[in-house]
C-alpha cells in the first residue's frame, strides 16, 4: 500500500514491526534502485533500544488491517479516498471513522473498462499502538506499510531478475501466523487474498524429499486448469487448493496476463514446499530467496537466527519500496 511518508534525510533507512514481546527489525544502506541495498543489521531485538535512521517504517500486524476492493468512484484523484470512506461502509464492522484509509488502483495505471481500488481500511487504534510501541527504538516513524505491498516488492524485484517483469507472477508468503497471495505484473499489484494456512505443509514436503523432484520446466510453461491436480486426494493440503481457486480466478479476471511464475517465500525449506505446489498444482513454481534482493555479504541476524528470517521476511519487502508521493 502507500502509506503517509516524507521525503527521506538520509540514506539509511529502518524496518520495523513487533513480534510478541520482541521487536524484528531490518536497517539497510541506500534506497533501492540501480544498485541493489546493502542490510546493515537485521534480526529480533529482546529490549527495545534505540537504532538511529534517516527515516523508519512501521509494518502494521494483517490483523489491524482490510485490504478492500472496490469499484473507482468518478471523482478526481484528490478526492477518492473521501469517496472510498463511503463505500466501504457497509463493507467493514466498525465506524469508519475510526479507521485510517488509503487506495491505490489495482494493477496501477492499466486500462481497463471498469477500473477498481484496493482500499486499505486500518484501525487508528493499531497504528497507534504499532508506533507507541516502537518509539523506543525510532521516533521517526514516517510510513507505516502493509504486508501487502511488501511481498509486491519482493516478487517485483524478482520478477525483473528473472527477466518476468512485464509478466504477471504471484507470490505467496508462509509462516506460522500468515498465509498471503499477491499477483503482480510490471510491479503493480493486481490481485491479493489471505489463504487459510496448513501446518502439515511443510512436514509433508520434507517427508517427500526422497522422491525424485519435478523436472526443471521451461520457462514458458504456464499453468493448465485441471492439470495434475486430484480434489480427492486426501492428503490434499487446503493450502494447494486454495491456490488452485485463486488461480482459477486470477484467470478468469485476467485472461490476457496468464500466471508466468509462482514464487514461495517462506524462512525454511522453500524448495521443498515450491517443488510439492508444482507438483500438484502443474504451475511453475520456485522458492524466492528475499535476502538475494539485497547487496551480498549481508551481516548475519541479531537475536534467535532460527526465528529472525521468518519475522524479518515482510520488512525485507517493505525496505525494497519505492513510492515517494505524499498523500
């Protein structure tokens, strides 16, 4: 999303979201662009102290948040999140007027008979507590950012490596708590939804490790509907499956943008799990290192290293935003 910012007064730039009773965080060196963003600390602060930054982002918890999709309103772009307010009424359960509001137009600029707009919706009473919490370690929070647009950024970046920028590509985050889609294509953010997750996931694919992996596919095999994959299968994760509907519908509502390439973004074993979702899903599918969208040599994580990527994966993203407008 795109969130309340100011222009940046130094290169250095902080991430920040709370984890329990810790705090992860990521600390990078240079704005993204040409040259790739050098990590100067990361990991799991246990007591909050200071860390000095020209600028510092928050990332709201999902379950502070909506990310809504509505119709765009006829009305000049100053004037879309007033109208936003009024639509999404009906659509949320508490006073709007409790709520903080931004839109951005899905899929950016594209064309489009009807165009529409994601609205994020999130509580004042988050934000506030989101950076209340964090003021011990930055007093210069100046963004405050969704997971959303995050792992938008992740698979953009690496989308362009993969020379798949034009092309759209979906990206799905796993970890304990969260289990987020986003399809994107040339860096816009065109569909998102939250899965329901699957704790057997991952034991599952490591249990199938022996088996002889899937063939390394071409890179224009797109996915086919009704491939490979058996609804009766009662080893069936609901995860896959819910992936299979989003994809169904992703190619429906766009059909002119088939699905290029499914990214897994997780802490561990992401090949494992990338190489059982193309197996039973018949959709290219490869694990995306979020480390690698930064410069290498990258310092080791600070705190727990065995929780530090999993908390850090959504502030990778977040660190790699290039959005400088002000709302």
């Amino acid at each position: 999303m795109r969130w309340p910012w100011s222009h940046r007064s130094s290169g250095q730039r902080l991430l920040l979201r709370r984890v329990g009773d810790q705090h992860a965080f990521v600390l990078t060196d240079g704005a993204p662009g040409d040259e790739p963003a050098r990590l100067l600390r990361w990991g799991l602060l246990a007591e909050a102290k200071p860390v000095t930054a020209g600028d510092a982002i928050a990332l709201l918890d999902p379950a502070d948040y909506q990310i809504l999709k509505v119709d765009t309103p006829n009305v000049p772009p100053e004037e879309l999140k007033a109208a936003a307010r009024w639509q999404i009424k009906e659509m949320v359960d508490v006073d709007v007027g409790e709520l903080t509001l931004d839109v951005m137009h899905v899929g950016g600029d594209v064309e489009r008979a009807q165009r529409q707009l994601f609205v994020v919706a999130a509580r004042n009473s988050a934000i506030k507590a989101l950076t209340d919490g964090t003021a011990a370690i930055s007093d210069n929070i100046t963004i405050v950012d969704v997971w959303e647009t995050a792992l938008r950024n992740l698979l953009a970046a690496q989308a362009r490596v993969d020379d798949l920028a034009a092309r759209a590509c979906a990206a799905v985050l796993i970890d304990e708590r969260h289990c987020l889609l986003v399809v994107c294509a040339g860096d816009e953010l065109f569909y998102t939804r939250r899965l329901e997750g699957d704790p057997a996931l991952l034991a599952r694919a490591r249990g199938e490790q022996g088996e002889a992996g899937v063939a390394e596919l071409p890179l224009g095999f797109e996915y086919q509907p009704g491939g490979a994959f058996d609804a009766s299968n009662a080893q069936e994760s609901p995860l896959v499956v819910e992936l299979q509907r989003s994809i169904d519908v992703w190619e429906r509502s766009w059909p002119e943008l088939p699905l290029a390439r499914l990214y897994v973004v997780t802490a561990e074993h992401g090949a494992e799990v990338a190489t059982l979702i193309q197996r039973e899903l018949g959709q290219r599918t490869v694990a995306l290192n979020a480390l690698a969208a930064f410069a290498p040599d990258a310092p080791p994580p600070e705190g727990d290293p065995a929780l530090a990527l999993g908390a850090c994966l959504p502030l990778l993203g977040a660190a790699l935003r290039t959005e400088t407008r002000k709302l």
